[in-house]
C-alpha cells in the first residue's frame, strides 16, 4: 500500500529526514517510536502533504500513485487521513456538517454519488455506536473548548467516518492521559480491516499496551534504525533509547 524509499526531508535550512525506508502492506498496523525530536512528526506531516515541509529526495508511492506529486486534498481524497498532533478548532462548524462536506468531497472525486441525509445519518448513527460518541459532542463547534479526552474522540469519530486506506495518527507524549490512550487504541482496533492500514507514532510503549501493532519501527536521527514487533516496543520501555542510539553510532 505505502512504500517509502529513501526519504529526504527538511524545514528551512534544516535537513530532519535522512534516508528514511518503510513499507505498509493493507491490514497492518506500525508503531513509529524513537525519542523527541527524530523527525516522527515530520514524516507524518510528508506523508499529508504538509506545505513546510521540502521533500528533497527519495520516493513514495502510495497504491501505486506518486505520492509527493499529489496535493495534501488529493491525498485525502485517496484515502490517507492523518489525525494532527493539535486538533484545529473550528468556530461555528460542528462536527456534523465538517464532515458531511468532507465525505461526499471524498465520494465525489471516486465518481460515487453523494450521501444524502437519510444514508449520512446512517453512517453517523452505525459509527457513533463504534467508537462510542455522544451526539452532543458532534453538534458543537469543532474541537472549541473540547477536553483532551473530547478531541480524541472526535478524531477516531472522523476516522471512523471518511473510512481512510492509510490513517496516520501522530500521538505527543504530553497531554495524553490514559482514558485518551484507550480511546484512540479503542478506535485503531475498532477500525481495523483488511483492506486498511494504520501507522501510529508515538513516544510511549503504554499505547501500545492496548493496539498491538504488527511492526514496530524506531525512528532516530530522521532514519528508521531498528524494526521489529511489540517485543521492540516493550524492550524499549525496558531499557530506553541510549543503547539504540550506541548501536547507531557505532
Ligand atoms: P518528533 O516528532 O520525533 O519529536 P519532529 O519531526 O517534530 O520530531 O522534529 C524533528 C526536528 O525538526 C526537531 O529537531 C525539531 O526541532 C525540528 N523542527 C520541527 N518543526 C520545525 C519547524 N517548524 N521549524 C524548524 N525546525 C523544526
Ligand atoms: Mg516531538
Ligand atoms: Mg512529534
């Protein structure tokens, strides 16, 4: 489904991707971990067609498409959903009509024809019940003055509902309590199918405790230096980052 080649990535002056190789197969779920600063968030924001960030070098195909020819709505529209670090608020557009635009948008550009009503209300009402919403929630201002907790919901709500190929959620350590963890590991495991995949990035090995990812990755110095499977994850939460980092340097 995703296959990176060689990444190069920077901001500004500054190169953060040097070389960066990955590979999701449909159905899959990888963890990216590896300390701050790494460049975690900066392959989440390449892969979204982020404007500030310069891809110089490497390859991504995407179902087979070049991704880095495609602009962050393209890519959207082809399936690739990435829940941001800090939620955007939007003041006077609830959830519900946010993502009634969205949605048909993404049928639109498929050639499908759009929701109406009765058929978008069906689709709220079977994922409300998914990843456990209140319908309050969904009629107030996008995330204005939502918790923590509250904004993560949403974010798997409208995972839930745009039925992304790819969803990419970039996890900061801080601000994340435990009831927030559970929601999106709730929602990751909820969602899973087949045909999608979902690369989640996070500083912690505690997520991990509850979606068990299929690979995980360390990303160090904008380069993934180690892959394995949760055994990576629960050795890293073990002995910390230190010996990766001699491993790499040697
Ligand atoms: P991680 O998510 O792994 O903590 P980031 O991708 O956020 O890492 O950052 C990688 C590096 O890029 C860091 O050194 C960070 O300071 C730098 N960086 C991130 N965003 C910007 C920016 N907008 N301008 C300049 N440097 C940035
Ligand atoms: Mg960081
Ligand atoms: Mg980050």
């Amino acid at each position: 489904m995703l296959s990176i080649k060689n990444l190069q990535a920077s901001i500004g002056e500054k190169q953060i991707l040097k070389g960066l190789n990955l590979e999701v197969k449909a159905g899959e779920i990888h963890a990216i971990m590896g300390p701050n600063g790494s460049g975690k968030s900066t392959l989440a924001s390449v892969l979204a067609g982020r404007e500030d960030y310069e891809v110089t070098g490497g390859e991504v195909s995407f179902q087979g498409k070049d991704l880095l020819e495609l602009s962050p709505e393209e890519r959207a529209r082809e399936g690739i959903f990435l829940a941001f670090q800090y939620p955007i608020e939007i003041p006077g557009v609830s959830t519900t009509n946010f993502l009634k635009t969205a949605v048909n948008e993404i049928r639109k550009s498929r050639g499908q024809e759009p929701l109406d009503a009765v058929q978008f209300l069906k689709r709220m009402k079977e994922k409300m019940k998914l990843v456990h919403i209140d319908q309050a929630l969904l009629s107030r201002s996008l995330n204005e003055g939502f918790s923590g907790g509250e904004k993560k919901r949403n974010e798997i709500f409208q995972m839930a509902m745009l039925e992304p190929k790819l969803a990419i959620l970039d996890e900061t350590d801080s601000g994340l309590d435990i009831d927030a963890l559970r929601i999106v590991a709730e929602g990751v495991n909820q969602l899973r199918t087949k045909e999608n995949a979902t690369i989640v990035v996070t500083h912690y090995q505690r997520l991990l405790d509850y979606i068990v990812p299929d690979f995980v990755h360390v990303l160090y110095q904008g380069r993934i230096v180690k892959s394995g499977t949760k055994e990576l994850a629960m050795e890293l939460e073990e002995k910390g980052y230190d010996w990766i980092k001699d491993e790499v340097s040697v």
